[in-house]
C-alpha cells in the first residue's frame, strides 16, 4: 500500500504525515512534503542553497510561508 509522502508506514489518527529530504550539494534539491502534497523542490522552483523552511499551521495543516536562508553567504 501507498502511504502519504511515501512513507513506509502510515501515521495515526491526529497526527501529520511529512518527509523531508536533504539535498546532495548542488546535484540533487531537497524536497519537503507534507500531507501528500508537496511544499518545497527544484520541480516547484521554490528551494535554494542553505536552510529551507516550510512553516505550517500546527492545527489544519496549510501551508503559511516557505523561505530559504543562505548558511554559505551568510
């Protein structure tokens, strides 16, 4: 069976299913997912180098705000 985010397990009642990836220096683009949709990838053009954040509304679920902070550049 297909879990949400591709977990490998689905989560219980009350909670959140979410994944989140790490980048592999500039060859692949961290990804952030959660509740089945996607937030944050190259695909959606919205991530870049440093901290990547995706801040959610802790009791419905929607998305607020994402933004990146770039650690290298300072």
């Amino acid at each position: 069976p297909r879990h949400k985010c591709g977990n490998q397990k689905s989560c219980p009642p009350n909670y959140f299913a979410f994944k989140i990836i790490s980048g592999a220096a500039n060859v692949v683009g961290p990804s952030i997912c959660f509740e089945d949709v996607v937030l944050m990838s190259s695909v959606k053009n919205n991530i870049g180098r440093g901290l990547n954040i995706a801040l959610v509304d802790g009791t419905n679920g929607k998305l607020l705000k994402t933004g990146t902070f770039d650690m290298y550049s300072g």
